[in-house]
C-alpha cells in the first residue's frame, strides 16, 4: 500500500489527490519533530501541551514500530528555536491550513500521527 493509498483509506486528504512527496526521516527526527508539534500549535506557535506530556506521547508512537521502521512526513521540516518544524507541504494529509505528522512504516503496521491547526 502506498502512503497516499493508506491516507486515502482512512478517509483524510482530498480526494484524489496526492502527496507530491514524502520525506524520509530518521526514527529520532521523528520523534522530535511529533514532540515540537504536540507541544505548540502551528498557526501562532501558542502552548498545546506540556513538553514531558508531548515526549512521551512522540516516543509512545515511534516506539510502536519496530527497529528497521521508515517513517515519513509530507514537508520539508527544518531545525528552528521550538524544535523542528515543517515548513512547506508537498500535499494534504488533512483539510487544515497547517498540518504536521508522521506516517510510520514496518513490516507488520503502518500508523500515522497528525495534527492540524487553522489560523
């Protein structure tokens, strides 16, 4: 199943519409890139949740897959003072004006942790 198919079949993005391109990244860029997006909210970086909370949710995730997983997000993602961020998209996962996430990918399961915010 490709990414888009997966997303697709879980009813998010638009229909018929694609993911321009999917981003590899390390299992700890993951994990950090899902605790900087849990912890502030994207349209006007205002607090969502307690840093500890946002890592041990962001670990809890990446943790469900195994070792030799692939993990993948839909933008360019860049170190910034809050951690890294995406800052452009090559397609929607969501409906929302600004989106991050994750898709992972093992041998067994394929997950996905979003969030969206509008401004």
């Amino acid at each position: 199943m490709t990414l888009d198919a997966f997303v697709a079949a879980i009813g998010l993005g638009y229909p018929g519409a694609r993911v321009e391109r999917w981003d590899l990244l390390a299992r700890t860029q993951a994990q950090r890139l899902l605790s900087a997006v849990l912890q502030r909210e994207q349209a006007y970086d205002a607090p969502r949740l307690e840093l500890a909370l946002a890592e041990r949710i962001a670990s809890a995730f990446v943790e469900l897959f195994e070792e030799q997983a692939r993990f993948f997000t839909n933008g360019t993602v860049e170190e910034t003072p809050l951690g890294l961020r995406t800052n452009a998209w090559y397609g929607s996962v969501t409906l929302a004006t600004f989106e991050t996430g994750v898709i992972a990918v093992d041998e067994r399961r394929i997950g996905l942790l979003y969030l969206a915010d509008e401004d």
